[in-house]
C-alpha cells in the first residue's frame, strides 16, 4: 500500500493512527480531533504507543520540521508514514 498517493483525510478513515509530534503545551492550545500527542523528542522511548506497525501512522507538527524527524524516525522503526508537515496543512 502506498501513503503518497492516498490522501490523508482517507487514511484517518480508514484506521490510521494520526500523531502530533508538537509539544504537550501546544497539544493543549489546539489540535486535530482524533490526533495522538506524543513529543518527538520522546517518540523514540514511547514507540509501543504508535501501536502495530500494521497500522499507517500520519504525522503532523507545528511547522513540519518536527514531523519530518519523527516520520524519520517511524520508517526506520518500519511503520508507514504519511508526513503532512504542518497542523495547517490537514
């Protein structure tokens, strides 16, 4: 299955684990119903959360910096990732 062609509106649908990767604080000012909030900066200890690596993961932050990092870091782990970059963008 590919992300890249899929829109990631449909893989929520769908059953994809959607993942804000920005700061609890910021969680808290406002996020996409749905979104999971795990920090980037403790995604790496905090993996088992993301679930099966069946499941697509699509992952979003404040300005897409972040979100770039930790779908680095999801595909190396052997997750597929959407990356949609910044909050704006969904």
């Amino acid at each position: 299955m590919s992300l890249h062609h899929t829109h990631h509106r449909q893989l929520i649908e769908q059953g994809a684990l959607l993942l804000d990767v920005r700061t609890r604080d910021e969680f808290h000012e406002g996020h996409v119903s749905r979104a999971v909030n795990i920090p980037v900066q403790e995604l790496a200890q905090r993996l088992g959360e993301v679930g099966p690596k069946t499941r697509p993961v699509v992952v979003y932050c404040r300005s897409g910096g972040r979100s770039a990092a930790a779908a680095q870091l999801l595909t190396q782990a052997g997750y597929q990732v959407k990356d949609i970059g910044p909050m704006a963008a969904w």
